[in-house]
C-alpha cells in the first residue's frame, strides 16, 4: 500500500446490518446497527499496547483512531520510511505534536495555535514475518483531552455507506429526522435508577476544606440579606454541591430565625438540549416552577443568592448561566450517568465569556494559582487563554454555579485579576486526597 493512501483511510464502517421498525404513523423507519467500536474480551475498547500484532497498516490506524476517540484527541500520521519501495515503518502521533511557527507579530490572534509539543505516538514496524509489530509507544499527553469533543473532528464526521443508504430509503419514506431520533434515543431508554427526592429537611456531610483566605462568603448569607421573591442555591444531597433552588416566601427573625421557602421543581426541559435519561438527576439550567414549601431555622443548607434568574408570563423561573458567572462543568460529560455517578464524576471551573442566543457558551477555563486552594486564574495553553466553545445541546454538562470575589484592587498584588471561589461550592475533586 503507497504511504500516500494511509492518511486517506475510510473511516466508515463495513457493515450492512439494517433493522426496519415501524412507526406510529405507519411510516418505514429503517436503522443501522452501529458497531464503530472494536471491543476487547473485558468489554472495552482495545487499547494499543508494546509489541502488538497486526496484518496491515489500516488496521493500526484504525485501531489507534479508536483509541484516541475515546481517550479525547485527534491523531494523524507523521511519518513513515520506505525501504527498497517496501514500506518498514510508520509512526502515527497526536494532532498536537510538533510546534507552530509563529507568522505575525499581532497581539491579539484570531485562530491561536493548537500545537503544544505533545509526544504521544504510536510507531510500527514491518517484522520478517509480515506482521507489523508497536515497537514505540507513548500515551502521556501535556494537554487535556476532552472526549465529548471527538465528534466534532473532521476524520469523524465521514458518512459510511450503510449511513448514507439509510438516509435515502427513509427519505423516500417521508420520514423525518425527529420521528427517527424518537426510534433511535427514547424507546431504548434503560431503567431509572430510584432516588429520594431533594424535598425535606437532609443534613449535610461536607469534607473538611478549611476556609476562604480573604473572602468570607457566609456573610453574604447573613439573615437580614433574605428577602421574599428571591431565589437562593441550595445544596444538593448527592453530592453536596448547590444543586437545587428555593425561592423565598416568607422571613421571620424574632424570636426565632425561620426561613420559608419554596422548592423549585424543573418544568419543561429546554428545546434541543440532551437530556438526562435519569429523571432524578439534578438540573440547575432551564426552567423552573414552585413546589412544595419548605421551613429552615438556619441557612446551613443555603448557598448563595442565585443571579440572572427571570420570571415568563407563566410564573416560571428561567436559570442559564450568564456572562461573568463561573459555573463547574462536567468533564466527559455523560447524558448516561445516574444519581449514582455523582460522586465520582470530574469536574473543571470555568466562567462564561458570552452566551450567543440557543446555540454556544463561549468559556474560559480556569485553574488554580500555585499555593493556594481557593484562588483561581485563566488557564494558559501556549501563551493564550483556554477557551471552549459549548454547543446549546450540552447545557446539562454545566454542573452548578460557584460563588466568586474578584481581587480588582491594587493591593491583592499578583493576585489581581484572579477570582476566590466558595470551597463549600467547589467540586470535591479539586481538593486532593491527603
């Protein structure tokens, strides 16, 4: 095989299985059997490793694609050497390996560069047996690698024939795309895992975090700072995060401090966003409506006033993050999980830059400042800011906004210009275990 040909690979599957279902409209639904992943015998999918064996160059970029769609990078061939017109070797390496040259002297970049001087590869070689054997491998990245993103990258966006046939046999049945997407997504949703309601009275076990170093954000929470009409976060069960919200009814200080509220349940899901297949999984962006009342003699379960909260014509309460708020995202955010995948998930902090209509969230990721816990600066990749781009559809990967105080003044010194976030509103995961 020409060494020209490997980076021209098919990346469509081969595979012909078709199942015909009906739809309630008595239209033709026709569905492919998706298998575009390889499987190993735990159930996984197969990772490359030292002194594999495989019979053809396509099958070692396949194998190491896959790999790298599941790990979160784009991979690409960078070399390969030839000997008396025989290909020996080839070497296949992530898409941030090597460094930009940089051809301008502007301050600001419109396209920053990508390259990061990663050294992941995969290197071949052809053995006297005609078998090709790994001889080098690397798996360590000097980036993050965000595998929710992989469907965006232009190897995987290639339409298989079977795809393609798929589409024009239900075209010509007049079926249209949300009928198939009905087929495909909701009649195949597995059992909901049963989980106690955030309704009533729940003790909190938060990790022991220590306190802020300059800010102290229990004063904001003091109780002449409650008012009837407002909407407060308040903390969740599952994992202790300012999950759910309670608008305010009714404040009583004398003789005792009595707050009532109202839970506020999530009404309708927002259009064209993946949903949670759990039902009980907790929601902080969308649209909300009052539930049952609720009487708190502290503000122990109560975060932080929430901002940018609207009220529609039918009395419904409207959360999205908003520009300037710093909210934790999920990392290789799942619409799968359950309630019981909280603990565990991972999350990044990030603050949003701007919101462009029901389409993106434009963020900034941000990472702690060396020494201290709470403090947080914008992370830097070859010189620039960390910016994503977050599709409409995945507003649910937005986990729950973080209290801030922004160091703006001269006197906080290097600091200025960073932000304090709330450790009782941090993801656990950003507190190492000792």
């Amino acid at each position: 095989m020409d060494v020209s040909e490997i980076e021209n690979v098919e990346l469509g599957e081969s595979h012909d299985g078709l199942n015909e279902k009906s739809d309630k409209g008595g239209k033709e639904i026709i569905e492919v059997v998706d298998d575009d992943v390889t499987i190993d015998e735990e159930g996984e999918v197969a990772m490359p490793k030292m002194g594999m064996e495989f019979d053809t160059v396509e099958e070692i970029y396949e194998c190491y694609r896959r790999y790298a769609k599941r790990m979160g990078f784009p991979c690409k061939k960078r070399s390969s050497k030839k000997d008396n017109g025989q290909l020996r070797h080839v070497t296949f390496t992530c898409i941030r390996e090597g460094k930009n040259k940089r051809v301008t002297d502007a301050s600001v970049v419109l396209n920053p560069p990508i390259k990061t001087g990663c050294k992941a590869k995969l290197t071949a070689r052809l053995e006297p047996d005609d078998k090709w054997r790994i001889s080098v491998l690397v798996l360590e990245h000097n980036h993050q690698n965000i595998p929710i993103e992989a469907r965006y990258w232009r190897y995987n966006k290639v339409i298989s024939n079977p795809v393609k046939r798929k589409h024009l046999l239900n075209d010509k049945e007049g079926t249209r795309m949300h009928e198939l997407y009905h087929t495909v997504a909701v009649e195949n949703i597995p059992e909901i895992v049963a989980v106690q309601s955030p309704q009533g009275t729940f003790s909190l076990n938060r990790c022991d975090i220590g306190e802020t170093q300059f800010y102290k954000f229990d004063n904001d929470k003091s109780h002449e700072k409650f008012h009837p009409g407002q909407v407060w976060a308040s903390y969740c069960k599952l994992d202790d995060m300012p999950k759910y919200y309670v608008e305010i009814s009714r404040v009583e200080v004398f003789p005792d401090f009595k707050l009532y509220a109202k839970w506020l349940e999530p009404s309708a899901p927002p259009r064209e966003v993946i949903k949670w297949l759990d039902e009980k999984m907790p929601v902080c962006c969308g649209t909300f409506k009052a539930g049952k009342e609720e009487v708190f003699s502290d503000t122990a379960y109560i975060s932080h006033l929430a901002t940018g909260v609207s009220v529609n014509k039918q009395s419904l309460y409207e959360i999205y993050p908003k520009k300037g708020e710093v909210w934790a995202m999920y990392r290789n955010f799942n619409s799968d999980w359950t309630c019981n995948d909280l603990k565990n998930c991972e999350c990044d902090v990030v603050e949003v830059l701007e919101v462009y209509d029901v389409r993106w969230l434009i963020v900034l990721v941000l990472v702690q400042v060396a020494g201290f816990k709470t403090v947080f600066k914008a992370k830097r990749e070859a010189a620039y800011d960390y910016i994503m781009g977050i599709p409409w559809i995945e507003l649910f990967r937005f986990s729950h906004q973080i209290p801030v105080f922004r160091f703006t003044e001269v006197r906080y010194g290097s600091l200025r210009g960073c932000l304090e976030l709330d450790p009782k509103s941090m993801p656990t995961c950003l507190f190492p275990l000792k």
